[in-house]
C-alpha cells in the first residue's frame, strides 16, 4: 500500500476551508481511479503544544505504478487543479510507503 498525502497548514479561515475541502474538493479526489481508500484528519494539537497543521488527507492505492497511473487520469488532473481555489500556499504534498526493517 502507498499514499499520497497531502498536509495543510492551518487555513485562515478554518470553517470556510473545511466548507469547500468537504463539499468541492473531496467529490473530485473521491473520482481518481483505483483509489483503495480516502482518510481525512484534523490536527489538534503537537507534542508542544498548538500545531501549524490544521488538515491531513491520505488517498491509499495498491502500489507504486498504480498511483502514479492513477495521478496522471484526467480525475486526478482535475482535482489537482482544484487544490489553488482553497488551499494555495497551505499545502504539503508527498508520496509515503510503509517501512520495513530490512
């Protein structure tokens, strides 16, 4: 199993971000292809205490050449091109994989 995970710092306005993330961007991602699953977290809190984080959304494929294939389908490109409208300069976005000791 693989992720794309993308985490957002906290938003200006929190309700606003949410409103959109919920009822826009997330009907778009939800269409990517071969999407074995969509989790979606907000961050509460640090270690030390308050977070800059705000938002944490995992899309889980089966392997490696599936997500990249999956990332380059016209669903994927679209909400992609979403992501400016609501979360432009709050954004982090990277590819993980589970670790194994070798």
């Amino acid at each position: 199993m693989v992720k794309l995970v993308a985490l957002y710092r906290r938003p200006q306005d929190p309700t606003v971000f949410e409103e959109y993330y919920f009822n826009r961007h997330k009907p778009l991602a939800e269409k990517i292809p071969n999407l074995k699953a969509y989790k979606i977290y907000r961050v509460f809190g640090s270690p030390k205490g308050p977070s800059e984080y705000y938002f944490l959304a995992e899309l889980h494929f089966e392997n490696k050449d599936v997500m990249m294939k999956a990332l380059r389908s016209q669903e994927s490109l679209t909400a992609a091109k979403d992501v400016p409208n609501f979360a432009r300069d709050i954004v982090s976005m990277f590819f993980v994989e589970e670790a194994h000791a070798k």
